[in-house]
C-alpha cells in the first residue's frame, strides 16, 4: 500500500539543494581559481617572452670600433676622444653614454663621463664619435704633461658596454722577436731615411731645409740634418717621448776613438730648422720623421769613403716610465 | 480516551512537517551561503597570494641593470658604482649589496643602499632607461690591484653583479 502521506516525499528537497550550492561552490572555486592562474600564467609567459626578446636584442646589438684617438687639449685635464664605431650587428644601437677613465703610474686614475644625445647608429653604418672630456671634476691630478693611459667606452641604451679599442697594430705586419723585449720599442724606416746637405752654409734658427738626399753617403764637413723615419710599436701601446739628449751617433776606426760630437735630436717645423727643442712625442703605431743636427763628421786624417757603424741613441720616457734604446743597425759611408 | 484537544492534536501532524521542511531549507541555504562566501574568501585568497608571487616573479624577469662603471677610490675607502636601468621596469631600488673575492663573502651592506642620479640628487629608485648611482664605504682588503665581484640585490629581489678592480 503506497505512503498516503505527502510529507513523507519531500525528504530529499533539502539535500537537492544542498547538492546545488556544493556543485556551485565547486564550480566558482574551480573555475574561479583556474581562470585566474591561466591568466596569471599566461602574463608570466609573456614576461618570459619579453624577457628573451631583451637578452636577444641585447646580444644582437654587435659594434666595431675601427680607430680611437685621445688628444689633450687646452692645458691639462681636457682630452678629446675621437673613434669610428661601425655597428656590423642586425639592430641599430644608440648610445648614452661615454666614459673616459686615466691612469697612470703613480698610481693615479681620473674618470669622467658625458652623456650622449642622438647617437644612435643604424645596422652598417658607421658612428663618427668626436667629443671633450673633462676630467678633473672628479678626481683632481691629471695633468697630461705626461703620458697617460687611456680607456674609454661606450653604453647603450639596452647596457652594453663597447670598448673604444686604439688602433691594433696587425701581427702579421709586426713580427716581435723572441730576445731583447722585441729589439726595442722602436723601428726605423732604413728605406725612408733623408738627410739635408747644407754645404758649407751656417746652420741657424729658422734656416730652410735644401733638398732632401735620400742617401747613406753623408759628407764629412758639410753640415748635415738627418732625418729618420720612425715608429712607436711598444708592446705597451703608449706613446713615448723623446728627450733632448737622444743623439745619432757615428764611431770612426780612423780617430781611433769614439767621436764626440754627434747629431744631436732637433726640431724642424715647416720645413726650416728651429734651434730650440724640448720634447717628441712618438704616438704608438704611427711614424713619425725626428730630425738629428745640425752637424758634421769632420774626421780627420781621412782620405776617401770611410763606413762607419751608427748608433742611434734614443732617451725619454715611454708612458710615465724612463725609456732608452739604440738601433745600432744602420751604416754611413763618410765621404771625406 | 483521549480527550478531543489530544485527537485535533494528532490531526496537525502535516503542519509541522511543511514548518520543519521550511526551516531545514533555510539552514541548508543559509549554511550554503555561508560556505560558498568562505569558498569566494578563500579562493580570493589563494588567488591574491598566487597573484601577488606571479606578480612578483614577472617585476623580476623584467628587471635589469648594467654596470657602466665601478670605481674603488683608495684614499677615501669608498667603491662608487654607475649603474643604468636598461630593463622594463620602472622604480629599481638597491636593498644590499654584496662585495665577493672569488667565492668568498668580502663584505655585505644590507642596510638599503641609497641612490643618486648622475648629477648627485638622491633618487628612491631609477625609471628605465634612467642611470644613477651608489656609494659604498668599503676598505679593500688588499694593497694592491686586485679583482672582485660586486653583487647587488634589487628591491624585487633580482640579483645583479659584475667584476671591477682596486
């Protein structure tokens, strides 16, 4: 006999909707949570992105520097810094900023640096750098009488940082030797050696130089200019200075003695001679003509060509260090 | 026998039956309403957290900073180091920095590192593409040249180092 009582039927409407809020409580929780995470992984996939997409172009950016140059001016603790920078990467690169930093020996080191404005350099061409660099409202003591150590370098907007390199001298043009640090800092050109035969004019501040001769038969009484035709490939890559007692020096077996008069180092400027000299600057990896003299053999006693060794005596500094060598290569026939 | 009070009595049984079935409904759904407003609360929860740690981690992957230079005066016993801003994010601050010589803790300074802008005002922290700078008193343990390793640690916890020389 079926339950007459309707009450009796109803028993379960409570749990019906009880189940109801559950699946719906289950439903926001679960659909809730994973919407959020999929959206919250989701922008960290992005970051993820973006984050490569900046290390790639970071490493894309590729540059070149072709050639850097300092030069002080105006005194002492103004440098300017001149350099080629050709970018050879897929991305055109701009720069913010130039640093400079100076030391030397003492131990000193100066830096400054110079914000850059519209450098920005497109893929294959080539950015032209020109700019003064103050150093002293930093680090006070530069004072670029003497030589100083340079490095500079550029930064780019993405925090590269691009080393302003010097001028490299190739190995395959400089061969060092083994022995004797090189033989030296400094080469000569033989084939390019000149001198300037004053006859038997005097020789006096602001005479004009004849003629060169490209010759090593030199007169015996004539008063002689040489010039040579140096360069600076010290292994340090600074420039070298010379002093006023680097001299050309010859030695004659027929005195019997080593002769004491020499050329001494001088100073030509436009052509005449000046009489007063005091320094020479032999930037590296450039070469540069010193001139030697006024002076003359004068041997006596000597009859015909007479081939003497010559020893060409160099003094000053390289960087801020003492410097000497002698190229005692070179041969003159003394036409007496 | 029963009185007729007692019989009528008897007769209202489905009355409380609907009352008692109305008041179970409204528990069920009162405590349904309760337990999905904790559900919604604790998701929220658990959501925020999990936001805020994604959060987190998305600020530090687009954090970075480039050293431009690092310079350790030795007669004031101070390392200064230029550092550029060159990520995606704004509002990157210094909280420590760490001094290493190989592997080798030299020196910690945890205490906030305070920033300046290249012209030497104070900066709470630098906006991309923005360079500044920080100065540490710190004695190089050696007399003579020598490399180490600079850490720093962002205020998001990114890390960034980079070598310089005494």
């Amino acid at each position: 006999m079926r339950n007459s009582n309707p009450s009796k039927g109803k028993r379960g409407f409570s749990s019906i909707v009880g189940s109801v809020f559950m699946v719906l409580i289950m439903s926001v929780l679960a659909s809730g949570y994973f919407v959020y995470t999929l959206s919250q992984n989701t922008a960290y996939n992005t970051a993820v992105g973006q984050k490569n997409q900046l290390d790639q172009s970071v490493r894309s950016e590729n540059l070149q520097c072709l050639n850097t140059t300092y030069t002080p001016f105006n005194g002492t603790n103004n440098v300017n810094v001149n350099a080629r920078i050709q970018n050879i990467g897929s991305t055109s690169v701009q720069f913010i900023t130039i640093w400079i930093c100076i030391t030397n020996s003492t131990p000193w080191t100066g830096y400054n640096f110079s914000t850059l404005t519209n450098a920005t350099v497109q893929p294959g061409n080539v950015y032209q750098l020109n700019t003064n660099l103050t150093v002293s409202n930093l680090v006070s003591g530069a004072n670029f009488t003497y030589s100083y150590n340079y490095a500079s370098w550029l930064i780019t907007s993405k925090g590269n940082t691009v080393a302003l390199l010097q001028q490299i001298i190739s190995s395959n043009v400089i061969i060092s030797a083994q022995v004797a640090q090189g033989i030296g800092s400094i080469s000569m050109d033989f084939k390019a050696f000149r001198y300037y035969d004053f006859g038997s004019g005097y020789v006096s501040n602001g005479t004009v130089l004849p003629s060169s001769k490209n010759s090593y038969t030199v007169p015996n009484s004539n008063n002689t200019i040489l010039a040579l035709q140096l360069t600076n490939y010290d292994n340090s890559t600074q420039d070298i200075t010379l002093y006023s007692n680097s001299y050309v020096w010859i030695v004659t077996p027929q005195s019997s003695t080593v002769k004491p008069a020499a050329w001494a180092i001088a100073n030509v400027t436009s052509g005449r001679y000046i009489s007063s000299f005091s320094t020479l600057t032999l930037p590296y990896g450039k070469s540069t003509t010193v001139y030697f003299g006024p002076s003359s053999p004068s041997f006596s006693g000597a009859v015909g060509n007479v081939v003497v060794p010559v020893f060409i005596l160099l003094y000053g500094r390289v960087g801020s260090a003492d410097f000497g060598q002698n190229i005692p290569f070179v041969a003159f026939n003394i036409q007496t | 026998m029963q009185s007729k009070f007692q019989k009528r009595l008897k007769t209202r049984r489905a009355i409380s039956a609907v009352i008692s079935n109305m008041v179970l409904l409204a528990a069920v759904i009162a405590a349904g309403f309760v337990a999905l407003q904790y559900t919604i609360s604790t998701s929220n929860t658990y959501t925020t957290q999990y936001g805020t740690s994604a959060g987190s981690s998305i600020n530090q992957l687009r954090e970075k900073v480039a050293f431009e230079y690092v310079f350790y005066n030795s007669t004031s016993k101070t390392l200064t180091a230029y550092i550029l801003n060159c990520g995606k994010i704004d509002n990157v601050s210094i909280s420590a920095a760490y001094i290493r010589n190989q592997s080798t803790l030299i020196d910690s300074k945890t205490n906030g590192i305070p920033l300046y802008f290249l012209n030497n005002t104070s900066a709470q922290g630098l906006n991309v593409g923005q360079e500044g700078k920080f100065v540490l008193s710190w004695t190089s343990p050696s007399g003579q040249t020598s490399s180490y390793m600079i850490q720093i640690l962002t205020g998001r916890g990114s890390f960034f180092e980079n070598m310089f020389t005494t």
